[in-house]
C-alpha cells in the first residue's frame, strides 16, 4: 500500500502483526498501577472498542500484557510501517487543505527527531500526548484525509469524536485535552483517567499539534538567559549559568546558552537522552566526573569560553559541588519535568538511574519520598549559592511549587500577594514585565512545502518586516525587537531546524500580522508554499498559570482562566484552522489551563482577512487581561493598540493612591 492508501484505510481489516519492542527508541516510564481488577477489565474494554469483535479474543491478551507492564495500553502492534515524519502538504491525501496541513503538523509531533517517547505518541515533558494510543491516531489521520471544509472534527483527549458538520469559517478541529472536572485534577487523577483510556495530558504544543522541536524553547530561553544577565548587569560571555534537564524541551538549554554567549552547566541523568543531545550538536562536552567539571568549567571562565557542557548525573550534585569548590555561579535555573514529579520527571540523588525507575513503578510510595528528600537537598543547595550572589529563577516547571510541598526552604520570610516564593518565576522578572505585557510572545511557522528554501525566504521576509517597523517603533520596545532580528539573522547559521521546516520569533500583534500578510503575499505569487502560523500556548494570552505565565498578575486573579479559555473562544471564531485548549501543560496537571491555534495561510484573500482578525485578537486578549491587573506595559500596549484599531474599546484601570491606605 502506497503512503496515501494507509492513510485512508485508518484501522486495518485485518490485524497487522505484532511489532517487536524497539529497545533503540527512547520509551516512556512504566507507569505505576494505580487501577482496580475492575478498572483493568473497563481500561481494556475501552481499547477494545475501537476493534471489529471478531479480533477481541486475540487483543484482550496483547492489550492486557501492554497494561501490566507498562501501566498503559499504547496498541503498538499498530503503529504505522511508514516512516514518522512530515511530509509536503501536497503528499497528503484529502479534500481539504487545511486538513493536509493538519496531518502534517500531526507527523512532526512524533517524528523520532522531535518526540520525545515517539512510540508512546508522547512528545516531550515526560508525559506530553498527541495521542493515548495508535488506533486513535490511524482514525483520525483518516477523518482527515475524508474531511471537507465544510465539517469540523472534534477531539476529545485523543479520541477523535468524529466529522461533524459545521462551514469553511469554523475550524477544521477543535481540541480539548485533560479538561476534566476540577475538583479531580490531582496527579493520580490524571493516571488512573489516562489509564482507563479517557483522558490525556496534552502538556501545551505536543496535544495541539504545533511542537517544531527544540526550538521554541532554544528562542524562550535565549532570550531569558539574555535577560537574567541583563538583570545581573553582566555581560554573559564568561559567566555561568546552572540547570539540568536535556530531555524534552529542556534539551535546548545548552544550545540558548550558547546563542547567549555564557557557560552551560546542565545535569542529566539520562545517559540515552544526553548521548543524543551530543550527536544533536546541542550541547558541547559530557562530563562524568565532578572533579574534572569543575576543572573544564573554571578554565571556561578564566578563558571567557562560550561552551555548553553535560554533566551526565544529578544537578544536586553539581550544586552541592561548585559550593564546596566555591565556584560562582552567575544565574540558575531548573527544568526538568517537575510537572510530573512522580512518574519521571525529577529523579532522586543518589540512585542510579534504571534503579530509579524500577522504584517508580514498583514502590512509588518509596519514589516520592526519596525525590522529596532530593528537592530539598537542591533547595538547600542553590541557598547557599544564592546567599554568595547568585541569581536564581524557577523556569516555570513548578521547582519552587514541588519544593516547597516537599517542605524545602523555598519559602519568601515576607509573603506579599503573588510572591511567596524565596526566588521569582522567570516571568515575574523576565518575560512577564519585558516581553508579555507589551504583546511580545513566541510566534511560530512552518513551511508546509517541506523545503528548506521556502524557510530561508520567509526568514529574509520576517527580518525585513521586523526592521522596518522598528524604525517608528516606541522606546518601550526598541530592545524586544532588536533582540528578534538579532535571532533571526541567526537562525539559519544556528542550524534549528529539528523535523518540520519551522521557525520561531518573538512578536506583538502589530509584527505578527504584518509578516503574516507578507507571507501570504508571498504565497500568492508563487514565491513560497503554503505556511502553517501557530504559536507556543506559553505566550501572552494563551496561558493561565499563576506559578509562570500569569505568575506576574497581582489584582488576585492569577488562579481564574477566563483569558485562556476567552482566547481559544475568540480565536475559533476568528479564522483559526484548528484550536485546542488543555488542562496541564508546563507546571502539571490541575495546575494551569492553556490553549493554542493553528492557521494555514495558502495566499487566499480569506486567509489574508482571517490572519488579520485572528491575530489581532489573539494577542490583545491577553494585553488587556494584563492592562486591568495594572501592569504598566501592558496599559500602555493597550493603549497604544486602541490609537492603531478604532473599533477596540477597553475598560482600562483608574490607579489608586496608597496613601489612601
């Protein structure tokens, strides 16, 4: 069968044979059992659902193998025979061509160069899903492939619903994940619901189809390394900065540090993961011993090295160490999955990694203990070095939240509102008051042709967009944009490109529109293909999360979601091709709601007038949310935004003068 036939076909007729485990892919945890005898009997009915009856006898004993040892049933005697991969829009099958540009966004998420457990459809952050398992993907590739522009097809967790009548205005998909009632939000919540088969974490881009890899997170973190030391009123060639993580997203850290200009130190106790980051090119060195890291990271500083290195083991570790060696260090963060703390997103000091997660599964109990009794180690490490002049964050992982649940001294001696942290998450110093308030957040694109040209071009075209509005632009904003064309002449030269040919840049909504007209204008005559606009859900609007990106939100209002789900309302009636909204996402399960959009732009006049209307309010939602908690960029963005659109009217904050109190 040809690509296109298997598409179609969707569920096979006949049962294709069972694939053997691939021990070369990087696999999920186990995850722990947490079901009753009859949860395990309902899980496995669940699965079966999706079969003819005639094939049940044979797949009850696969499925319920798969459930007993990993924790989850993933169907993979269905995985597809053809390579994992976006393709140009034009291979796709279909009659619609916002639903070929779909599949392909589908295909990057679990490319093996940009999943991070791609046979497990997970695609980074421990447990980010596209799918639950493969038959509810080989459906909905299909539904795809027979869709009109004149239905939507509606996902629920994973599970495609079905096709559904709606008109070429509405989305082509809508996406909810994780969106369970709240007062069951707890982690083991979610992993009983995703083992019954009913529910999925769709973390922010993996569940909404609009991951690009590595590199939003390279561009986020440049900028915040960037910023960290503008903070510290340091140049960053020569300084240091620790985290840990290189799995998922926090793989990119090595790879920003080094756009930055500063020393990477980042820990990873995964020898499989930091082997690949190596072979990526995103970090430079692996370091076994502590010793000799020390030697090589002090060298760097004397040299003012710009260089990247892995200590392949546990970030508390390296803490601990560079204090007794009284190694400065200049920012720190963290980012591993401590959204998932439980089930391997954080492992513990001191035991071995394969041990580790035989203790995941077989006495979780023991696991959380010891990952505790490590955070507050790592706490009580990064104290010392904070109190020598260090500058710490949280990265929005949920480090503080987990640390000080675990009763870490993590906790502010002078609690205000919105503050109880020792340290400040990067957006309450970094991205929030610089970047979000003024409408600046991460803008994405991909080159639905496949071709690398296709992306140099629209490079050239951003660039070109980007420096000739900053020529009128307001003090306000004159280094936001600078610090854009600067990544953007570079990014070809940096080599970012990880699956799909996509790009990312930091933008407000005049900027995002304006080089989303001249791509589609370039679409029109020909110069380029179709191009697919998205954004990362961490971004000014799209997100409600008090411990990141609502963390610099003051009036109270930091644990409500109305701009979350008002911007994918606002944004599916706007011209969206697809939209998604999610439970999780960044800092864990019940702890944020986040949505996201995708757009295809085929150089339509429909298009040009959907992009203009979409985009405008997909930024300007979250400006005034954040205007009304009287951030002051934010009142002046929105200010500035009603003298450029007559027809935005928004009720703006009268301050009061607190000596009144």
């Amino acid at each position: 069968m040809t690509f296109q036939e298997q598409i179609q076909q969707g569920i096979p007729n006949q049962l294709p044979s069972i694939k053997p485990y691939d021990p070369q892919i990087n696999h999920a945890p186990k995850r722990k059992d947490i079901l009753t005898e009859e949860e395990k009997k309902l899980a496995l009915k669940n699965a079966l659902r999706y079969f003819d009856p005639k094939f049940h006898a044979e797949l009850l004993t696969e499925f319920r193998e798969e459930l007993e040892k990993y924790g989850r049933i993933y169907m993979y005697r269905f995985r597809p025979d053809y390579e994992m991969k976006s393709r140009s829009i034009s291979e796709y099958p279909g009659k619609s061509e916002q639903s070929k540009s779909i599949m392909l966004m589908i295909q990057n998420n679990l490319d093996y160069a940009v999943a991070q457990h791609p046979h497990e459809l997970i695609t980074y952050g421990g447990n980010g899903a596209v799918f639950q398992n493969w038959a509810q993907y080989l459906l909905t590739m299909k539904y795809l492939s027979e869709m009109t522009d004149d239905q939507t097809l509606t996902m629920y967790s994973g599970h495609p619903m079905g096709l559904f009548p709606s008109h070429k205005e509405a989305p082509r998909v809508v996406v909810t994940n994780g969106m369970v009632i709240p007062n069951y939000s707890k982690p083991d919540d979610w992993e009983k619901m995703n083992a019954l088969g009913v529910s999925q974490y769709g973390q922010m881009t993996a569940g909404s189809y609009m991951y690009i890899g590595p590199q939003g997170i390279v561009h986020g973190t440049t900028i915040t390394v960037l910023n960290a030391f503008r903070k510290i009123k340091k140049e960053p060639k020569g300084g240091l900065f620790i985290t840990s993580g290189l799995g998922g997203m926090s793989g990119a850290q090595p790879k920003a540090g080094n756009i930055a200009g500063c020393i990477t130190v980042c820990a990873e106790v995964n020898p499989k993961i930091t082997k690949i980051r190596h072979e990526q090119k995103w970090i430079d060195e692996i370091h076994e011993n502590l010793d000799e890291l020390v030697e090589r990271v002090r060298k760097a500083q004397e040299n003012k090295e710009t260089v990247s290195l892995a200590y392949l083991g546990n970030v508390v570790e390296v803490w601990e160490k560079f204090d007794k060696e009284n190694l400065h260090i200049d920012i720190g963060s963290d980012q591993t999955s401590l959204h998932n703390p439980w089930a391997g997103g954080y492992y513990p000091v001191g035991i071995p990694f394969e041990e580790a997660n035989k203790m995941m599964a077989e006495n979780p109990d023991l696991f959380k203990e010891k990952v505790q009794e490590s955070l507050r180690r790592h706490a009580a490490a990064i104290n010392k070095h904070t109190e020598k002049g260090t500058y710490f964050f949280d990265y929005g992982n949920a480090f503080l939240l987990e640390a000080s649940r675990a009763g870490a001294d993590v906790m502010s001696e002078n609690p205000t509102l919105g503050r109880e942290f020792k340290y400040p998450s990067y957006v309450q110093d970094i991205m929030g008051p610089m970047c979000f308030d003024f409408g600046f957040g991460p803008f994405r694109w991909v080159c639905a042709s496949g071709k690398p040209e296709d992306l140099q071009k629209t490079d050239e075209i951003a660039c070109e967009v980007l420096e000739e509005i900053m020529k009128n632009s307001p003090i306000e904003i004159q280094q936001q944009m600078q610090d854009n064309i600067t990544w953007i002449k570079g990014a070809q030269e940096n080599k970012l490109v990880v699956g799909s040919q996509a790009r990312i840049l930091y933008a407000d909504a005049e900027g995002r529109m304006k080089i989303a007209e001249a791509f589609n204008k370039a679409i029109k005559n020909g110069e380029i293909g179709p191009v697919v606009l998205g954004r990362d859900h961490h971004d000014v609007s799209g997100t409600d999360s008090p411990y990141r990106e609502t963390s610099n939100i003051y009036d109270g209002s930091r644990f409500t979601a109305d701009m979350a789900i008002q911007n994918v309302i606002g944004d599916s009636f706007r011209g969206a091709t697809w939209v998604s909204i999610h439970n999780g996402g960044g800092v864990g399960w019940g702890e944020v709601i986040n949505g996201g959009f995708g757009m295809l732009l085929d150089g339509s006049d429909d298009a040009d007038r959907r992009l203009k209307s979409m985009l405008f309010w997909d930024v300007n939602n979250g400006i005034s949310r954040r205007s009304w908690a009287r951030n002051e960029g934010a009142v002046f963005a929105i200010k500035r935004a009603m003298e450029i659109e007559p027809n935005l009217k928004v009720t703006l904050p009268n301050l009061v003068d607190e000596d009144l109190f």
